[in-house]
C-alpha cells in the first residue's frame, strides 16, 4: 500500500535538498514523479530552491483553493498521455502551508489513488505554533521522519526565530517568507528562550 510521508525539520535541515534528491533517485531508476508546492511559499516562484543551490521547476503549484487530488490526477493523466509511464510518486515542498482539507487529499491519493506521497515542511512557526498542514500531517501520515540540524551553540535545532534585520522577533503574521526583510535562524530551546526572554506563544 503507498503511504503519505511527512519528513519535517527546523529551518535549514535540508528538506528541500531531500526532496531533490529523492526526485532524483526515482528518476534515475526511470520512474516519474510530481512536484508541487504552495502558491504561499513566494520564495523561488514556481521553483524548489535548495540552499545548497540546486533548484527545480514544479510541476504544479497549490493555491489555497486547490483540490489537490483532483489537480493531482489531471496533471497524472497528462504524463501518462504524454509519455505511456505512470507517476511513481507525488513530492510535496513546504507542505506546513497546506490546508487541512490538502492534507487529507494528499492521504486520499496515497490510499485511493496508490501512489506515494512524500510531504516536507517544519512544524511550527517563528512563535512555536504549529502550522495547519504540519498539525494535520503529523495527524495523519503513515510515516513521520525529522531531519534534523543544529543551532549556533551545536545543540539539535527544534525551533525556528525570525530575525528582521539584525534584531529577532516573537510578534507578527504567521506566514512572512524568508528573503530580504526576514530571516530565520534554527535555535534549539535553550537558545530560543534565551532570545525571547522566556517567552512561549500559546
């Protein structure tokens, strides 16, 4: 049976490099994937950006309204018209700005359409709430897998803090790409606290 995955992580563990080369290897044995991401995540446009510098166009982007399985299937039929093969695997980026509702489509297509779904994205935000397509695939996945990384002080990096310029904030939307007004750095708790002052949203 194909499950959906969630392989999560703080800022910077690699996830959008993981999923590359999980493309990759399907690919190499001459399998077919999808990708996707949200139409939220700005940041490459209609592009995965690695940080190490690799990047790749998606298949489809997912506006909040998108029904995914529906468009999933739309863009399986039109590769499997195209070139006789089927998909092999849909791979999901920044999944955490999914809907709940996108969610339980990405576990219909592993069930009902039995191809693998592999969702990567960070759990909770810059305040430590979780995002509603994190909550929700954490609920819901067959398989939850972290990538981990490591904050300033070597620690395991858990949490992720938005700096504006050179200061760190705890207020503020949810959802602010990373670019050129805002950053993020992976904190592990300690150092979190520390540059909250103690401070844990509710």
């Amino acid at each position: 049976m194909a499950k959906l995955y969630f392989r999560f992580g703080a800022m910077n563990s690699g996830k959008s490099t993981a999923l590359l080369q999980a493309a990759f290897n399907y690919e190499e044995r001459g399998q077919h994937v999808l990708l996707a991401k949200p139409s939220v995540d700005t940041k490459g446009d209609t592009l995965i950006v690695s940080r190490l510098g690799v990047d790749r166009e998606v298949d489809f982007v997912i506006a909040p309204d998108t029904d995914v399985r529906e468009e999933f299937g739309r863009r399986r039929d039109e590769q499997v018209a195209l070139t006789g093969i089927d998909v092999s695997c849909l791979l999901v980026d920044e999944a955490q700005f999914l809907t709940a509702e996108q969610v339980d489509d990405m576990l219909r297509i592993a069930i009902m359409d039995a191809v693998p779904v592999l969702a990567y994205g960070i759990r909770n935000d810059f305040q430590t709430n979780g995002f509603p397509g994190s909550i929700r695939l954490l609920e819901i996945a067959h398989s939850l897998e972290e990538l981990k990384t490591i904050c300033r002080c070597g620690r395991k990096a858990i949490f992720n803090a938005r700096r504006i310029g050179d200061s760190f904030v705890f207020d503020g939307d949810q959802v602010a790409i990373d670019g050129e007004d805002v950053t993020y750095e992976s904190l592990c708790g300690q150092c979190y606290l520390e540059e909250s002052h103690g401070r844990l949203a509710r």
